[in-house]
C-alpha cells in the first residue's frame, strides 16, 4: 500500500468503529500509527525514568574523574619532592629552634624592668607606673606583658620609645595612649603604652601545659627622678 492509499484509508477509519478490545480488527494504517505512539512514549518515560539517572551518574563521575586527576596530580609533585621538603623542614625547625633558645629565660625579668626604668628616667621622664600583666602562655613562647605610664615632653618621649626599642632583649609596645598630663596644657603629656617582652617556653616545644602566672606588680621610681 502507497503512502496515498494510506492517507485515504485513515480519512475513512471513523474511530467510534474501533473496538480496544480486538486491536487485530484495526486498519493497518492505524495499527501502524498505534505502534509508533506507543514506542514513543515508552522512549519518553524510559529516559525519563532510567536513561537520565544514568547520564547524571555519568556528569558526577565525570566531575569526580577530573577531581581525582588534579588531586594525583597535586600528590605526585608532593611525591617527587618529599625528600627536599623533609630537608628544608628539619633546617626550618633546626633554626626555628635557635631563635626561641635566643629568647629571655624568666630570671632576666627584674634586669629587663631596671633597663626600662634606666631608659625612662635617662630620657627626662618621670614614672606613674611600671606593673607586670598576667603572662600570656603561646605554643613556644610566653608573653609577659608590662603595663607602663610614663609623664614627660614629646621629645622625651620618642627617645624612650626609641631608647625601648633598641634594647638587646626583643621587647615591643602597644596600644599606646598618649594625652596630657595637665587640663589645657599641653608641656607635658601622659603615655601609658603595653611593653611585651617574650621569654622560651620550654614545657610548650616539648608538649606540655605551661600555666600562666598573676600579675606581679614592681617598684615604682618616684616622681621627678632623673639620671
């Protein structure tokens, strides 16, 4: 049968005459036409139900793939270069190591105080306060932290801070807070700074708990003392 007879035997099929029940009844062209809905539409609901699972299991393994690449990768150079990494680390720890043995032990403390009052007092400054914080426990030094209050000119000042800074003990200051000393005066200012000098924590390189001690507060020189 020619596409033609086809199209004009589906034009005279009325389907009210079509019984569901004796499909083998139908005309060929329906049948025809029957047997390619229904293989559309178990296309449709089998990609729809089992092919588009698989093909987003494929994309996430495919991601994973380029994943996994890039990490053996990445693992691969580390590989190759191990040994170096080793080397250059025991040298880092070896001089890390140096460094830290070069921080004050807890004995060079009073020494540190009168170095700091000796440069206060040599730079024209008159002390309010000079008191030891609570230290600061870190995984391989202590911070001691040294609460100071000084009065004097700005000049004085900044050469005690200098004179601080170039002391042979590693010591830094912070936070400071500078105003003057006296309401609508501005000869003499008040500096009150955080002095932080650091020591070797032995006990923390090695593993153990170091716990920190209170405060302690030292002699205050008094007021108009100078070298």
């Amino acid at each position: 049968m020619s596409l033609a007879e086809s199209i004009e035997a589906l034009k005279k099929v009325d389907l009210a005459d079509l019984d569901v029940n004796n499909l083998g009844s139908w005309p060929a062209p329906v049948k025809a036409i029957t047997c390619l809905l229904l293989l559309i539409v178990a296309l449709l609901l089998g990609y729809n139900f089992y092919l588009k699972d698989l093909q987003g299991a494929l994309e996430k393994s495919r991601t994973e793939e380029n994943t996994l690449k890039e990490q053996f990768s990445s693992k691969a150079f580390l590989a190759a270069n191990l040994e170096a990494y080793k080397s250059q680390m025991k040298e880092m720890e070896e001089s890390f190591g140096t460094l830290l043995r070069q921080l004050p032990s807890d004995t060079e403390v009073p020494g540190l105080l009168e170095d700091i009052t000796r440069t206060g007092l040599g730079s024209g400054l008159e002390f309010e306060e000079i008191k030891l914080q609570p230290e600061v426990v870190q995984q391989f030094y202590i911070e001691l932290p040294i609460q100071i209050s000084v009065v004097g000119g700005y000049h004085d000042l900044a050469t005690f801070v200098s004179g601080v800074a170039s002391l042979p003990r590693i010591v830094t200051l912070h936070d400071f807070d500078i105003k003057p000393a006296e309401e609508g005066s501005t000869s003499k200012l008040r500096m009150s700074v955080l002095a932080k000098t650091y020591r070797y924590n032995d006990a923390g390189l090695k593993g153990d708990a170091v716990s920190a001690k209170g405060a302690a507060k030292a002699p205050v020189p008094s007021k108009g003392a100078k070298k």
